[in-house]
C-alpha cells in the first residue's frame, strides 16, 4: 500500500453514487485536489502531496476503476467512464469532505477530468492547473503520424473489449513498466515504491478493464462533450495554468493558443521533463503551482 509515500497522511475510502473512491487526505489549509493520469493512481503525487500539503489540505484520490477505488459496470456508451462522470463523483467526493469550492491539479486523464470539472462544476473550482494535456478534441482532431506514433495507446486502448485486456493482462509489469518508461524522459528513474503500486493495480482485471474503457470514452462521449462546448462558445471560468514537459512526446506546437479556446484565464508554460512532470519534475512543477494557487 502506499502509506510510506505520504508521511502524516490518512488513508480515506469514501462512499458516493454507488461507488466508493479511494484517496490519501492530508495536510491543512485551503483544499486542492490531485487528480493522477493513465496508468497510474494517486501514488504518483508522492513527490509533491506533502510539500503542498504544509499549506493546503490535499485529496488524492484513485480515479473511478483505477487503483483501489471501485467502478460502476461499464456500458456500450462508455459513459459511465467518461470524464463528466468521473468529475461529478469526485466533486461529491469533494463534498463528502466538507469542501464546496476548491482548487484542482490534473495530469494525463486526471487533467481530462479537472477540466472537466471547471466546466460542469464551475462554480466548485476555484482556480485549475493541467499538467502535459490539451483538450481532447484538440487532440482528436490534431491527429496525424507524429501524433499516432508517441501515442499508439490512444488507438490501441479504445479497440472492443477484450481485445487490449487480454493483451495488457498477459504480462501488466511489463506492459507499465514499458509504458512509463516510453513516455518519461530517457534514464528517469521511477520510485519503485510508487511502480509497485502501478502493477499492484494492473494485475486486477477489473482495473484493465475499466481503464481501457477510460480510452474508449475519451474517443466517443468525451470528444462529443468537448465539441459540444467548443460549438457553444463555452469558456473554462476560473483561473487555467498549463503546464508540460518539454521532452514530452504528447502534442507539440503552442499548447497555451490551445487553450485559449477553451479558457477565458490562461498561463502556463513548459517545464524540463517528460510526461510525467509529478514524478520527473517535482520541485520544478511546485515553482509554478504554488505561487498560481496562491493567489486564490
């Protein structure tokens, strides 16, 4: 388990909607939620929960069907993991705790559902930071042979079941192992205390599963919701920061033109890393979100 990577923190499992969400609760102060990415669980904010938890009270949940939280049965929609469904559960979550408004950080699908959130729950987010994503209609529609190549899983991972759970569940270590390594800048190193979590997780069926079918709504009901936005006019209310690594091999070009789109608030910039800035770059990503969720 992962207590060991969150020193004076408190292991919550919290009953919402039918489902039941794991997370870590700590610290104290005004409320940020941390929202992790594919194929991870909360375990991969080790490096920056207790840092911000000396100012703020930080929740870090497994998103619906990852790590050790449950998942409602999937559907032939998807919808049940889609990322308004997912930004709803948390945000009931979120309130279980006590907190109405509050500020959110989300990496890889975790930033699918944060941003999410600030558009279906304006009025809960108080100021959102995204780490190495644009929207995923921006990216559906950016696709091309440089796109398809660094991010093979996105068309590999939304094919009929069961057809990438048998493949992923035949050998889950290497296939995290491999994936982590592919998208983090070469000779980073994971804690291993953290990976063992990772393939912990993968081993369940149930995980693969529901992660896969993550994808497969991120390919249907998430690029609808998103168009449906971008038709309407629609902006992100509160306070956006984007941030990316710099050697990751996600969507290249000018990321905050992107997401003024789709933001009324936006600045950000890249920071020297891969994907997996919560891992590769800590202190470098905590330079640029303290003083952000400072201001609010």
């Amino acid at each position: 388990m992962s207590e060991a990577l969150f020193p004076g923190f408190t292991r919550r499992r919290i009953a919402v909607a039918g489902n039941e969400i794991n997370l870590m609760l700590g610290g104290g102060g005004p409320p940020v939620l941390l929202i992790h990415g594919y194929p991870q669980t909360h375990a991969c904010w080790h490096a920056m929960a207790p840092e911000l938890a000396k100012r703020f009270t930080v929740v870090a949940p497994d998103l619906r069907g990852y790590g050790d939280s449950a998942t409602p049965p999937s559907a032939s929609d998807h919808r049940p993991h889609s990322k308004r469904a997912m930004a709803a559960e948390l945000v009931e979550v979120m309130a279980a705790l006590g907190f109405a408004r509050f500020a959110v950080v989300g990496h890889d699908r975790g930033a699918r559902v944060a941003y999410r959130m600030a558009f279906d729950h304006a009025g809960k987010v108080a100021r959102l930071c995204t780490l190495d994503v644009v929207p995923t209609h921006a990216m559906w529609q950016g696709v091309n042979k440089a796109f398809a190549t660094s991010t093979y899983h996105w068309f590999f991972l939304i094919q009929p079941t069961p057809f990438p759970e048998r493949l992923i569940g035949s050998d889950p270590e290497y296939f995290i192992r491999h994936t982590l390594a592919s998208w983090a800048k070469p000779g980073f190193a994971f804690d291993e205390r953290a990976m063992a979590e990772y393939i912990r997780a993968f081993r369940r069926p149930e995980v693969v599963h529901a992660t896969c079918e993550d994808y497969r709504a991120g390919a249907t009901v998430d690029d609808q919701d998103d168009a449906a936005d971008l038709k309407a006019g629609r902006k992100i209310a509160c306070p956006l920061l984007a941030l990316w690594g710099e050697h990751s091999g996600f969507a290249k070009g000018d990321r905050l033109a992107v997401w003024r789109n789709w933001a009324s608030d936006v600045r950000g910039g890249p920071i020297e890393s891969g994907h997996f800035l919560p891992e590769e770059a800590p202190q470098a990503t905590l330079a640029q979100l303290l003083p952000f969720l400072a201001e609010g």
